[in-house]
C-alpha cells in the first residue's frame, strides 16, 4: 500500500478557493456550500475544523502573528462562519453571536444613544419587543411602531434628528406581514437614519436586504440558517466597514460569542439551506391553500396566498414564500389550543424553520411578552413552522387536528 499522506509541494491539493473566477457568477446553491472559504489550507479537509483553543500562539512581543490571539476576540472556526454569511447576504462582513437576541442588542447598543428614538413593527418578534421596551427603555431609548407597510404611518413616527433606525421584520413574526425594504431603505436614508431588516424568516435564500438597500441585515441563525433544531446562533451582516468595527468592537467589549462547534453546527446547517428552504416554501403554499378552504379556519396568513393584501410585494422581493404559516380559528381561542394539542406529526414547540415541522400558540408561547400590549397577536392564532415531513402526511394531521375540534 503506497503511502499517500503528506503535501507534495509540485503538486498541491487542488481546491475551489474564495477568489476563484467561477463563483463570482455561482449561483446560491453552490455559494452556500463554496462560498467565502474553500477546503483547509493546512491540510485539504473538505470541511473547516473545529478551534477549541481559547487563546493562540505569540511569535513575539509586539509581533504580527496569524490573525488570532483570544478566542472571545476571534477564533477561526468562527471566521469561516462569517465569510459564508458574508457572501451569502452579499455583504461586505458578517459577525457571528450566540444568539439572535445577542446579535439584536449589539446592533442596537452599537447604534443608539441615551436620547435616541427607533421604530419598529407593531407586530415586531416578541424577544425584540422585551429587549426594546423593557431593557432598552430603561436607557433612554425610546420607540415608535407601526406596520412597516403603511410609509406614510413610518413618516409620521420619524422624529429627526433623533430616529436612528427603523427595525423591519418581513415577513413579521408572526402575522407575516410584508414591508417594501426598498421603499423603507430610502424614507430611512432621506432622514439620517438606517434601515435593519431581521432576515429570519426569510433567509438569505429568499430575500437579500442588502441589495435591496437595507444598511444592516440581523438573523437568528438558529432558525433557517442552521435549521436542524440543535443550536442557537445570530448574526449581523453588513457592508459598512466602520460600523462593522464599532459592532464587533461591541461584541469583544461585551462578549457574547458563539462557541467554535456552534458555528460549526450552523455552518453545516447553511449547506443544504436552499434545498430545505424550497421544499418547505412547496409543502407551506400547499398547506396554506388547504387551510383556505376549512371551514373551522377564519384567516390564513401566507405572503404565497394570491389573497394576502401584500402578495405582490412578496412576489417582487422574495424568490418563492418560506415555510411560515399563521392562521386564525373560527372557533377561538378554544379551537386554537384544540388543534395545538391534537396534532400528532407537528411539535408543539417554539422556535421555527428547521426539519421538523412545529406548532404554537403565538399569544402564549413566542409572544407571551406581548400580552396585554398593542403588540399581542390574536389568541386564536396558531403558528406552523412547516418542515421536511410529506406535504399529504402534514395535511392529514392538520385536518384531523381540524376535523377534531369540538368534538
Ligand atoms: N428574530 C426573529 C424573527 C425570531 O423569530 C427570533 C426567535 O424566535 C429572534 C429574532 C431571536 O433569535 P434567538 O432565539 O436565536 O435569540
């Protein structure tokens, strides 16, 4: 047996590098699997190890030396991360945190000043609404919120001078409700202030703020991004050096960073993002119009639905609908937790967009901060994040769940 270990200097490991002229025209599929890195340098593995190390080697004092020194700063497994979501969002750099809300919150306490006023939606992810008005709040930072939809409420919120940024959810959490990022982007820009969207529930697969004229785009990569329901992660991605330098300075200061396996774990998740995503978006549009015709069903929420008062705005900004569905029941609250409880295939669980298709009652599980505020959703709304089960099998489940009530 021929010993094939080791480098052979005339011939090196020939590998598909970041710079090579053939993704510059890739498409999303191949860059989720090839972009911002190729295979490790030091050794060809096909996929980045994972750098427990806490701290790294010095050559000497006041030297320069291969780019890390402490693990909270920087770590390399971490690195590979943000490359990929870098070119995934196609922004500039990408930060990875620990947690979405982490990612939020630097976001916010690199941006805003005691004094200082953000809007956001009226029916904004219930953990953004917990930091913004009760942990913000208590530092000066005051709030508008509206449906993002509507610019000439959005106007009428900005206070010059003194608005900082507008924080857009589309589609919202959970109503799904749709914002035009291009429109916000430029009624953001015309008042000094910036435009961030929380690209959750769309993902990059779906719909790219950035190029949309968005300033900052802020995930819970827990969600889509990583997809398998076995890790909590956030990112910020953006193309603006300086204010990237302040976010990261933020994060280094404060020191909410994600673990070398975490970010592994979501790297491996983003490999198979879009064929995840675009069967959920198939099963989701199926599901959706089953639900339309129930008559235990009052209102389906659903950008892909030709009836949601936005579908043409979905249509121009997202490339097919996602895997959330939200919808009322004529039966009420009542109705609501019945079919929570009853369906079989379905979890019920918090949290959305990985394999497992998952149910929840918004009200009193994800938007339980929101209760007795403007924010709340309505208690007969039930959430489905749809998953990679059969379309016919999840259909079933919910008709029986459906079919059940009352019964
Ligand atoms: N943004 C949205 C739209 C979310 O749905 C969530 C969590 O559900 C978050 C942010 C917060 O993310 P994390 O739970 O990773 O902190």
């Amino acid at each position: 047996m021929s010993d094939t270990r080791g480098t052979d200097a005339t011939h090196p490991v020939r590998t598909l590098g970041p710079e090579a002229d053939v993704l510059k025209a890739a498409s999303f599929e191949t860059l989720a699997i090839h972009g911002g890195f190729g295979p490790d340098e030091a050794t060809g593995a096909v996929v980045p190890p994972i750098y427990t190390a806490s701290t790294f080697a010095q050559d000497a004092v006041g030297q320069p030396h291969a780019g890390y020194e402490y693990g909270r700063t920087a770590n390399p497994t971490r690195t590979r991360l943000e490359e990929r979501l870098a070119v995934l969002e196609n922004g500039q750099t990408a930060i990875a945190f620990p947690s979405g809300m982490a990612a939020g919150d630097a976001v916010l306490g690199t941006l805003c000043q005691p004094g200082d006023h953000v809007i956001i939606p009226n029916d904004v992810y219930g953990g953004t609404y917990r930091l913004v008005d009760k942990v913000l709040r208590r530092w000066g930072l005051s709030y508008g919120a509206a449906p993002l939809v509507d610019l000439d409420r959005v106007r009428e919120l900005i206070r010059p001078g003194q608005t900082k940024l507008i924080w857009c959810e589309t589609p919202t959490n959970p109503l799904l409700a749709l914002a035009d990022i291009n429109a916000l982007a430029s009624l953001a820009h015309s008042e000094g202030a910036l435009l961030v969207v929380d690209n959750t529930f769309a993902s990059p697969y779906l719909q790219r703020p950035l190029d949309l004229g968005a300033d900052i785009v802020v995930h819970s990569t827990t969600k889509y991004l990583a997809g398998h329901s076995d890790v909590i992660g956030g990112a910020v991605i953006l193309r603006d050096d300086a204010i990237g330098d302040a976010i990261r300075f933020h994060q280094n200061s404060t020191g909410a960073v994600p673990s070398p396996f975490d970010a592994w774990l979501t790297l491996r998740g983003i490999q198979t993002l879009a064929v995840r995503v675009s069967q959920q978006s198939a099963t989701a549009l199926s599901l959706a119009r089953t639900l339309t015709t129930h008559p235990a069903v009052e209102r389906v929420y659903y950008p892909g639905l030709e009836t949601h008062p936005n579908h043409e705005l979905a249509a121009r900004q997202m490339s097919k609908f996602g895997g959330m569905i939200s919808f009322t029941l004529a039966g009420g609250e009542d109705a609501a937790i019945h079919v929570c409880n009853s369906v079989q295939i379905f979890t019920l669980a918090e949290s959305l967009g990985a394999v497992e298709s998952l149910i929840s009652l918004p009200l009193q599980m994800t938007h339980a901060s929101t209760s007795g505020s403007e924010f709340a959703p309505p208690a007969n709304l039930v959430r489905l994040s749809v998953g990679l089960e059969s379309a016919e099998d999840l259909t079933s489940d919910l008709i029986g769940a459906l079919e059940s009530i009352g019964g």
